[in-house]
C-alpha cells in the first residue's frame, strides 16, 4: 500500500482493524480483500 502511495487507504485499514468490535485473528485478512 505504502509503496503506491495509497496512505489513506491504509490509515483507514488501519482504524478498520484497530477499532473494530471483533478481534480479527488474522490481522492481514482485511488487507487481501482490498488487494485482490
């Protein structure tokens, strides 16, 4: 994400994960489906 630039994208990811009331057990879930 960083290396293209998308630094919004990735602070909402960010938020996303951090904030969320279920845990995620995998926390690069969330970014492979904004990547695929």
């Amino acid at each position: 994400m960083f290396t293209a630039g998308r630094y919004d994208e990735a602070r909402e990811l960010f938020e996303q994960v951090a904030l969320a009331d279920d845990f995620v057990e995998f926390l690069t879930l969330p970014a492979y489906e904004r990547l695929a």
